[in-house]
C-alpha cells in the first residue's frame, strides 16, 4: 500500500509538470517518512497521525538534520497528505496543524567587482568555463537553464537567447550583451564538432551536466581567492546589479525569470551597498 500510494503520488507530481529533481526530492523525502513510519507499527497512511509526525521531526532533529531541511521535508510531506486528502485516501489531513521549525533565511550573496573580476581571470585560458561564468553574470539565467541551452536558442544577430520551458517555469527570451555575445563566440571555436545539439558540451561531447558545472565554478571560486560563494551568487549579482543600473523592477523580474515581482522585490535592500556601480553591462528589454 504505502509503495502504491507513493508511485501515484510521484505520477501525479510529474502531469502536474514538477522539475524532475523536485520530484525525485519530494519521493526520497516521503519514502524516508515511511520506513520511520513502518519501524513504529504503521501499515498504512490512513494511520498516520499529527503526533507520529512530530514524533518524525524529532527524529530528524535526533540525525542532525538543520531546520532548513526538517521544514524542506515538512514541505514535502504536506503536499503529500494534501494530495491523498484531494484523491479521498484519507478522511483528513494529519500534517495540516503540524509547525515548521524556524530558522534564518541567509540574505543572497551579491559578489564584489573585485570578486567578480578576479573570478573572470581565473578561468580566462578555459573558454567553456568563462562563457558560462560570463552568461550566468550577464544574464541572470539559473544554472539548470545554462545546462540545458541547445545551439538552436542562441541567436547572435539579435543578441537573444531563447530559454526553454522546464518543470514549472515558462519559456522566455533573455537579452544577450556584446561580453555574453564575444564569450559564446570564443566558445564556439572550440566547441567539439558533434551532432549533440546541447550547446555546453563535455570533451566527451556529451552534455556538460549542472552537477559538473557547479563544481566546476566552485573550483574557479577557490582559484579566485572566492570565500562562501556559490553559483547561484551570480543570478543575484546580476539582479541586484540590473536594479542598481536603474533597470525597471518588472523588466528585471521578466528577464530573470521570477514568477511574482516580490521576489525581484527583496533584492531593493542591497542597493544601498557600497562598490555597487560595476562594469556588468546592461542592456534593457
């Protein structure tokens, strides 16, 4: 029963057109769920009670999970219990009077122009690396949109990249500048000639995956001399450097690719920080 559920549970998340990380997330987080929930006595999801998932709670607290990631699993196993509450499963939802724990949510990391530059000349001799250190600087697009550019979306003449849907996030068209123009160029001169229409590509011509673009930038990170940075800091230095510019709040949103302007909004706190005037160009849509 519990296998049953799950699988339909995950087949539902998947028509619903959730990432596929998130749906391999949410499966892991409920199939850890219920091995606890089997080791005390319950055969079945129509058993579970609020206390047997504060009693889970505690035990994540027992193996040392942070709070960020108890309330992350909590997340998950809400929408769960919502989904067999809406498929007639169970009667009601056990989870629903369940608290999250609090934690701090740290401010995003805004690199430095010292920071930045002194990233670009760490990987100026490794083409592939600059063009995606440069495009994730010049663009603002997210690292999972990076990896899955294909040659077709790239239109240098208009100086446009064409970003495709995926899991919940629409398809939009992203402004390219002359230095993210001039870094795919370079780029494609020593890109291996291959059939792969993915446009980042290892040397064995096969996709350059998000988990080897990652660890290959937190590699430049410590060549640069980069401390507690991750990729994703150059998605908010380019928001926070398009808002400082004096780029319109709704065209940095559309370009971004946030869904609700407030979270373009949260990032109007940093324009009051000092060394914010960089040389990232800028161009509006």
């Amino acid at each position: 029963m519990w296998k049953q559920q799950i699988e339909s549970y995950v087949s539902w998340l998947k028509k619903a057109g959730k990432a596929e990380a998130t749906v391999i997330a949410y499966q892991k987080d409920i199939e850890q769920l219920a091995e606890f929930l089997m080791k005390g006595g319950k055969t079945d999801f129509q058993q579970v009670t609020a206390e047997d998932i504060e009693a889970y709670k505690a035990e994540l607290n027992t193996l040392r999970y942070t709070d960020k990631s108890v309330s992350r699993k909590l997340n998950s196993i809400k929408s769960f219990f919502r989904y067999l509450l809406e498929t007639d499963v169970v009667a009601e939802n056990p989870v629903r009077k369940v608290s999250h724990p609090k934690y701090k949510v740290a401010p995003p990391r805004v690199l430095a122009k010292t920071e930045y530059r002194a990233l670009r000349d760490a990987c100026k001799t490794d083409a592939r690396m600059s063009a995606v250190i440069e495009l994730l600087l010049q663009t603002g697009i997210r690292i999972s949109e990076l990896a899955g550019m294909q040659l077709e979306d790239i239109n240098l003449d208009k100086q446009e990249l064409f970003i495709r849907a995926h899991g919940s996030h629409g398809s939009r068209i992203v402004p390219l500048n002359e230095a993210a123009c001039d870094a795919i160029r370079l780029y494609e001169k020593i890109r291996p000639r291959t059939k792969e229409r993915t446009f980042f590509l290892t040397k064995s011509c096969r996709p350059f995956l998000v988990r080897n673009i990652r660890s290959a930038i937190d590699r430049y990170f410590k060549i640069a001399g980069i401390e507690d940075a991750k990729v994703n800091d150059l998605r908010h230095t380019f928001i926070v450097e398009q808002l400082a510019a004096g780029v319109p709040l709704v065209n940095v949103s559309k370009i971004v690719g946030h869904k609700r302007l407030s979270t373009t909004e949260r990032y109007l706190q940093f324009l009051d920080l000092e060394d914010m005037h960089t040389d990232v160009e800028i161009r509006e849509l």
